[in-house]
C-alpha cells in the first residue's frame, strides 16, 4: 500500500500558528521550527523571543540587502524591527526562559515518547552534542511543542515508548505536530487528535513507536 | 582621573597568562563578537587558556561562513572568535553549549581536537551558563536550578528538591579576564549595547579585568545615565576597533 | 491585539485577595512608590497581606515627612506606601529591611503593630532581599550567598561552604502580584523607568500578576527597544497615574 | 584632666576622603559616613554608589529648590547629576555590592571589635532593628571604613574586645575612624595609626575597650 501524501512543512508551521493565541509570547527553534515565523495570523499579535535577548521582533528578512546586521535570532537569522521590540541581556533572556514567562516554545526533535521526554540534541558521528538553549525552553515554557517529521529519511521511528537518545529535557513535550498528526501528551500516554487528509489512526499508529489513544473526536487537520 | 581607554589591542591583553581563564562574549556574529581582542590574543600567544563561551567557535577559516545570507559589503572579513585559538592550539578546555558544527560537513577547529583527545569539553546550557557567569559578577557561588536533572548536565552535581520538584546544583563561573564588546563606551567604562546584548552584558564584570571592544568611544557625558546597560564598575579597560578593518588576524592594530 | 492598559485603579487591584504575597515596589519616595497601586488597595479591602517591601512604610500621616527636604512644589500629596496598609490592619506579615523608624521619634504603623504583637516580621538585608525576589524573576528557588552568616538572619538557614568560607541558603520570594511604579510604558507593557530603577525593576515579573503605574502610557512603537528596562513579557497590566493627584488615598482615581 | 578637644564631623569626613585614591568607587552609609559626599577632593575622580540604584552621581544638593526629584540616594537626599553616572536596578545594585565591585563602604557603627566584627543596626527601645543595605556593603566592599564618634553620648565605649550588640557582620572593618584616632584593624588586632591633635596612645586606649597596638610611627592626623 502506498502512504498518503505528508504535510508540506510549511503546512507543518500553519498548524502550530493556528492554535498560537494572541498576545502569545514564543520563542521558535531553529530549522523547521522557525518556519512558523512566516506564517503568523496578521489577526493575531504574537511576540517573538530569540535566546541571544531579543524579544517581539518582526518576520524574518527575505530581502537580504536590507538586513540590519544588528538585527538577527539565533542561527544568525536576519529578522525586521518591529514596534514594542526589547533587548535584553543573555542571562535576563534566559531568566524569561526558566522564569516561567514564555508562553509557547517550538522545538525541533529526533525522539519523543510517550512520557514527554525529548531528545533533540544528539549529533550522530559528533565526539559532543550541541546544548544551546533548548534544555531551557523545553523546561521553562508554559507549553513545548514540537515540530518534527513524524519519521527519520531513513523510516525510523521517531515517537516512541522510551527515548533511545540522550535526553535534552524529560517530561517537558506538550504537543507533537509531524508531516501527518497532532499528538498531545496527556497523563495517561499519547493522545492522537488529528491526522492528514487520507491518513487515518491505524495508518499514524504503524508508523508509531508508542502506543496511541485515539480521541473519540479525531479529526483531520484544517488550518 | 579615570580613564580606561587603553592604546592598542595588543596592549588591552598583554597580561593575559598561560592558564588563563577567559570569558568570550557574543553570539557568534560579526555585529557581537571581541573580534580583535580575540585576534591581539592569538597573536600574544598564551596557551593552556579555559575559555567559557556560548560557542566554541568557527575558526578562521569558516567564519565568514556565520553570515552568507549578507551581502558582500555587510560580511566583514575583520570577524574572528575562540575557533582561532582552538585551531592554534591555545585552549585546554571549553565550558558551552555550543561545542561542535551543527552538521556533518561543518567541523569546527575546537570539535577536530575534541575528537582527538585533545582538549577538554564541559558541554552546559546555555541558560545555566548565562546564570553562572551571572553569578559571578554577583558574588553568589552556587544556585540551584530546575535545568537539567535527569540528563546529561546533571553528571556528578547535586540533586535537590524543591517545591517537589528536582534541581541540580550550578556554581558561579569566575573568569580570570572577560573579552567582551559593546557599540558605545565612554573613559568611566559605561558601556551601551546595540541589538541584542548577548553575553557581553552578561560576562561583563564576571572576570578580575573585564575588556570592552567597542565601535566607539564617546566622550564623558554623551550617555545617557538611563541608557547605559552596563555600569563602568564592571569594566576595567576599553578599547576602540579600528576605522579600517585589518584584513588578517596576524596584523596588529 | 494586546493592551494590557486597565482603566482605573480599582478595577487594577480588583482580584487581590485575602492572603495574597504582594510586592511594593519602590524605595519610600513619591516618585518611585505605586502610591496609586496602594491607596486602591486600602480601599478594595484585602487582608491578611503578606507585603514585600524594602520598607514597611510610613504610613498615610507621615508620608509626606520622607520629603522635607523639597520645596512645597515639589511635595505631593498623593504618596502612599505599604504602611498605609499596615495602619489600616491589612498586613499579617512583613517581609523587609527597613521595619521600624530610625529615630525614637519615629514610629510607624507597621512597628506599633510590632510592638503589639500584631504582625510578624521577616527582617532581611537588603542585597537578600533584592536577589531573593530576582530569583523569583528568573525560576531560580534557592542560592547560596556570603552575605548573613554569624548574624541574626541566619537563623534557622542552612549554612554551607564555598572558597573556605560560610554561605547561607537563601529561597526565592515569588509574589501573587508585584505593585510597582514605572516611568513610561506602552501597550505591550514594555517599562522605562526615570533615575534609580529601585525595587521596581527588580520585582517586575516576579510574582504571577505584575501590576505597573506609570506617569505615562506612550503609543506602541514610541520607546526604543535599546532603553526597554523591562521587557512587556514581566507585566501584566499598566495604569497611567492621574493627570491630577487625588488628596486622599479615599478617593478613587 | 580634662579631655583634649575632639575633632568635628566635618574634620573626621575628611580623613576618610584623603584617603580615597582616583577612581575609587565608594559608597556612603546614611548619618555621618554621608558627611564625606561634601569633602572629596577636586582633584580625584570618584564615584559615589548608592543602594537604590545609581552610580557616580554629583554633590548632595544645598539648595533644594534645585532638586531633582528623581534623583535621591538613600534617605531620600537630593543629588546632582554628573557625567557618567548611571542608573540600575536593586538587584544589579546589590550584584555591584556583593560581586566585590565597590572599592570602599564607609558606614556608621555602634560598635567595632578587635576582630574587625561590626554591630551598627540595632535601634534601643525598638521591637526590631533596620538591616537595609549594611551587611551587604560591609561583606562586599574591597575595604570597609567605619566613621564614628570614639564613645556614645553617655562616654560608653564603642571599640570593644567583642561585640555586645548584634553583629551586622562579622570580620568585615579594615579601618576605623573616630574624633580621636584612626586604627586599622590587622591580623594581630587593632593597630593605633593617627591621634587628634592634643592626644596620645594612652589616651586613646583609656576611652577603648580593647587593647590597641601602637603603630612605631604613630602620627598626629594630617589633612
């Protein structure tokens, strides 16, 4: 049998700014997380956080030519001014973090399991991973959300009952949102709420690692 | 009468010593980064330094790699961070978060030793890192945070609960020097920040010397008493960057 | 759209509850006291206070002492500070580093109570105090500091050693609001303050409701983010202060 | 006999202001120690702290219609501006305090022991004394000089063997100076380096509840 068609991660991103509410504060991981910064609802205001101190800026800058080099978020990304914007040291940025007042973290992931557990910052073939913030975030964000391809390029499982790799954070993943499901971390385990256009929950399941609870009310995903 | 403008670069860390341990600021920017400060300390020579940064650095070869989404004339070529110590063999050990390049084409001078052996790597948040450097500056030798239990950071440091929850242990990180940079300092050492401030504002006054790179010195009295970040208490010598950019590390200025 | 402007001090106080843990912000002059903040909360009521405050107060008859150094143009009326509260019998608990008047002839509301057994008291240096609620700020519980050790505030703390020499253990004083007083804000909260930044900057963001009256509230966009104090994230609600003062702390504004 | 004249206020502030080097950040206690603010010499740059937030600010502020009202150290006294100053918050103030920032604290004392151990906080016939921002000067300045007159109004002693009060914080007095003398607390106990004009040694040690070391080159105070 032929697998359906997975979500575009541009439709990956729209589904975490879909359920952002306004006057949110977030901070988005580099890679794919950072996708979400190009499809905030202009309906909404959602300030942005960047760990380096930096807090409420704009959309990233497509046009390099007027990139302000003073300007840019983590990676070196070069983002817009924007009104409201603040600057802060890295240890005021950081005690936003643990501090409890970032109200939505994206993260990106290579493993989570059924416990919430994430595992993002393995390098494999690396003598050392990189930290950087997201042990923070992970921990200090009211929610952690985490947006990754439901499987590895090489059909890995990803979502499984005990993270195999080092964990970045334990307990600490809210929601999952992949190429083809939102999954929630509640007590009781891993709740499937919305699946793909032409995926259904035994389809998600065989691509699982983890058991899933089927939400009586599963939907498919809209934007 | 106070004045801590210092001549040259080379003059900023000359009493830098064998053994040093050293704060680097930034966030690997060209915009951010003590780029000739790092440049005077490669040229200066003092080795077996502990250097604690948020990266280990790209090294000379791959830093202009940092910025490709800049145009031409926005890449300076003047952008140098402890990558160039790690590669000339300088630093013993690094405290960070950012140890290794984050794919596999990218290997960092730092990240060759380490797989060598040759060097020594305390990976750390980069939260519980800004609070430690914090720390320093504010006197308090230890803390406990909710950062890490159950993972790699947590290796050999106390565990304790608090409000029901586990914390580990995290002590202050002293630095013998900070090398740091701001966009604005006057003869005091207040100091002004463009952008985010990174660890500059944080490292500042968390070493015995702190050192300022600056894009420019301003006289006593252009800053505003309500828009300076840092406090001159926390610096002991500024230095102005140069209006022409030197084209190679090797070259004093 | 985010405005976290409140339309008048009561409704700003409103939920405040029996028993809540306030921070007042401040340090006892007109000009940095949420004097404001304070009168609306006499009048909403609430009891049972525990009140943070590098200093419990004058009260509402000797408020206006604090100034008698300034012209009668420059001594407002409106300045009201947690001792108001204590005068009025609402605070169950001081925790503080200034309790009592510092003459004989000086005693305030809080201390009578004191005196009557009527309050209890936390007395704390002030640097503890300060890094106690900064810690609140920043999820950090507990932390160990060489301030306190072999004196009265030691009591009953756990005492440790870092470099030889005795630490105490010093826990977060996290707050169900912050009363604090700012300068400038604008609709996201962002704060600016005007001269020494106090207790206010520090207890911004450390409690759940963080509540900012300001002299003025600027259109979005109108505070450079570079002069941004406090970031809009630690505040809850902002209130502009009256264009003219109310003269008695009964009158609502 | 009686007792040789005692030196003013003004004269004790200016034995401490002599002594402070070009550059020197200090930061004044409330009562006597502000006494200083009036006496620093012109031809130094120093820089004056206070706890509430502010650094390097100008003279206390004589005539008061000229006042700033934004711009009060601790007890609300009236400053002027100067160049250079700069404002912080509370908790960064007491980070430049305990991070060992501040070159020289100057606070008042009840009294002094020979082991340095200072007692300054305690108010009689009060149900509590006032901490405010001593322990932390006292622990975190570089050196900390204790201005204050030699005996109470009631001629008790105030430099004792030990402590009778409550310590503020111990082990923490470099220098003492009183309207007599000036004595450097040392390893060996405390050392009698300057007398007033008209006293001697014994003297000095006859109103001093603890014995006092005579400096071989003991000296007359000099301005």
């Amino acid at each position: 049998m032929n697998e359906p068609e997975r979500l575009t991660r541009e439709i990956m991103a729209m589904i975490v700014t879909r359920d952002l509410f306004d006057g949110a504060i977030v901070n988005l991981g580099v890679g794919l997380p950072l996708e979400c910064a190009n499809f905030l609802s202009r309906d909404k205001e959602i300030l942005l956080h960047s760990e380096l101190g930096l807090l409420g800026f704009g959309p990233v800058v497509n046009d390099y030519r007027k990139a302000d080099p003073y300007l840019t978020m983590v990676g070196g990304v070069p983002v817009t001014a924007h009104p409201g914007m603040s600057f802060m040291s890295h240890d005021e940025s950081f005690a936003l973090i643990r501090g409890g007042h970032i109200d939505v973290a994206v993260l990106g992931g290579l493993q989570v399991d059924q416990e919430g557990n994430l595992a993002n910052t393995q390098l494999i073939g690396k003598p050392a991973g990189n930290l950087g913030g997201a042990q923070d975030l992970a921990y200090g964000a009211k929610k952690t959300v985490v947006l990754m391809y439901h499987t590895t390029s090489r059909k890995e499982k990803k979502i499984l009952e005990r993270c195999t790799l080092p964990l970045t954070t334990p307990r600490c993943v809210n929601r999952i949102v992949t190429d083809v499901a939102v999954i929630d971390v509640e007590n009781q385990g891993l709740v499937l709420r919305e699946v793909a256009t032409g995926w259904n929950a035994e389809m998600v399941q065989s691509i699982t690692g983890a058991n899933l609870i089927i939400d009586p009310e599963l939907k498919e995903i809209e934007l | 009468m106070i004045d801590k403008t210092i001549p040259s670069f080379d003059d900023a860390v000359e009493d830098i010593h064998d053994n040093a341990v050293i704060h680097f600021g930034g966030f690997v920017s060209p915009w951010n980064s003590p780029s000739y400060l790092v440049s005077a300390l490669a040229r200066q020579g003092a080795k077996n330094l502990t250097a604690i940064s948020t990266s280990m650095g790209r090294g000379p070869d791959q830093a202009h790699l940092q910025t490709p989404w800049l145009p031409e004339h926005l890449t300076p070529t003047d952008f140098w961070d402890v990558g160039l110590l790690a590669k000339l063999g300088r630093i013993k050990k690094g405290i960070a978060s950012f140890a290794v390049g984050h794919r596999h084409d990218l290997v960092y001078p730092f990240e060759e030793r380490l797989s060598r052996g040759e060097v020594e790597l305390e990976l750390i948040g980069q939260g519980s890192l800004a609070e430690r450097i914090r720390c320093a500056r504010a006197g308090i030798p230890a803390f406990y945070t909710p950062v890490g239990p159950d993972t790699s950071v947590a290796e050999g440091k106390e565990v304790r609960y608090f409000n029901g929850k586990p914390h580990i242990l995290e002590t202050a990180l002293h630095a013998d020097y900070a090398l740091i940079r701001a966009y604005q300092a006057d003869r005091f050492g207040n100091l002004i920040y463009k952008g985010a401030r990174t660890f500059n504002a944080t490292m500042a006054g968390a070493a015995t010397i702190t050192i300022a790179e600056v894009d420019e010195i301003v006289p006593l009295g252009s800053l505003q008493p309500e828009h300076i970040h840092t406090p001159g208490a926390y610096v002991q010598r500024i230095i102005q960057r140069p209006k022409n950019p030197t084209l190679s590390w090797e070259e004093s200025s």
